[in-house]
C-alpha cells in the first residue's frame, strides 16, 4: 500500500486480493526485469503505474464482470487462461484474488514465464492452484471459464486463437487500448466463432495512462465450421482486419 500512496494510486483496488503475494509479485517484476526483459527500458521505472496497476484494475474489474454476467461467484472452481502470459501479467494477478480460482499461465516461451515457476517455487508460497503450460496457444487443449488477454494478438483475430477453449456460458475479457469499433462484418466473424459483445469497460482509474478499455464477450455457442483454423489463414485475418 505504501508504494501505491507514493505512487498517488487508489489503495482501494487492493482489497480483493491477497496483499502479500502483490507485494512479492511486484518485487519480483522489478527483480528479474533485467534478466527476462519485462519491460522497455522506457518502461522500467512505471512498472507499477504504467503496468502492475493496470493489470489489477483489469483482474479486478473481469471478475467482477464474470460474476455480474454470469451470475456465478468466482470460487477454487472457476478455471481461469491468462493467454500469452508473459512474466505472469496480468494472470498472476488473477492468482492473487481472494476468490482463490484456478489460474492457468499459458506462453510459448519459457524466457519470461519460466522465470516466473522458478522464483514461485524457491519462495514456497501457497495459495490456490496454478499451472504453467509452454505452448502455443493455438495447440493448447483445455476448457475455461474465463479467458483473459493482454495485448497478446489484434481483435477479433485473438479470438479465433481461443474459441476452441471455452463451451457456451464462458467469458472473454481483453485488456485493450481504445473501445474497437464493432462494424457488421466484425460481429459477423464473432458470431462464427461463438461470441458475442457484452460490454465495454473504461475505468477512470486509468484515464492517466490515456485510452484503456477493457471488452468483455461471452461464449454462447459452438464455433461455425471452420472455425478455427490454421494459423497462417488467422495471420492473413489479422492483416485484414488491420487493413478494414
């Protein structure tokens, strides 16, 4: 609470989570950010303002979101993808909520990541369940409840990426910069995949780091054949996306 004071952050987002693990986490970023390459060096003096805080915003405001949309409590049993984790941000985070949910920290690289598993396991720390996987995303098999990404792929691509992990009743939150704009052909592709658009989020919070936004969709039906497809043809969608 100390650093967010200084910092002249709201110590308010603190209070669903476990403050000790924050504590360890956020020195952990700073600790090893050398040696895994986190952050810019631009970056790495606002890790907690620019990064860290964000993150928390964002945990807190999916879960509520989860328990708001889907009128289920977030408990041990809500299963939890953070995708293209990175050094565990923002999924470790999710980790830290006093709901306890099983967390699944998911990257095709063990550079950053596995920093992460070795730091956790000299330190002991016990609090709920939390699995590493090394994979990419596309090859990942699994079933969860919540899928969570930080500027992992562009929307909507990212969620062909996915679709594959969720069965309808499950939720979607993107941490993202400006609101997208939905055109007909954008809610055309969601819907082939399964979702739909629930709501976007702006929390006041982070209007000081400029335009943040966080989409929440949910799953409500099984993907259209083909979907999804192989990698090259969601990489050729993502150049038409950027492109339209």
């Amino acid at each position: 609470k100390a650093e967010f004071e200084r910092a002249g952050l709201p110590t308010t987002v603190l209070d669903d989570f476990d403050v000790g693990l924050l504590e360890w986490y956020y020195s952990f970023l700073g600790q090893e950010n050398a040696a895994g390459g986190f952050f810019s060096a631009g970056d790495a003096h606002r890790i907690l303002e620019r990064h860290f805080f964000e993150a928390l915003v964002f945990a807190r405001e999916s879960l509520r979101s989860y328990t708001r949309l889907t009128s289920h409590n977030v408990s041990r049993e809500t299963r939890i993808l953070d995708a293209g984790s990175g050094p565990g941000l923002p999924g470790f985070l999710f980790y830290t909520h006093r709901s306890e949910p099983a967390v699944t920290l998911l990257d095709s690289s063990r550079r950053r990541l596995g920093l992460l598993e070795s730091r956790l396991k000299a330190a002991e720390l016990r609090h709920s369940v939390l699995q590493f996987c090394y994979e990419r995303l596309e090859e990942h098999i699994g079933v969860y409840d919540l899928v969570i990404m930080r500027a992992l792929i562009p929307f909507p691509a990212c969620l062909e990426l996915i679709c594959q992990l969720q069965k309808p009743g499950g939720m979607v939150s993107l941490s993202m910069g400006a609101p997208p704009l939905e055109t007909p052909a954008m809610r055309d592709y969601l819907t082939a995949l399964g979702y739909v658009s629930r709501e976007t989020i702006q929390p006041p919070e982070l209007e000081f780091l400029g335009q943040r936004s966080f989409k929440i969709l949910m799953k409500a039906s099984a993907p259209r054949k083909p979907y999804p497809r192989n990698w090259k043809r969601i990489k050729e969608s993502i150049q038409e996306w950027t492109e339209s």
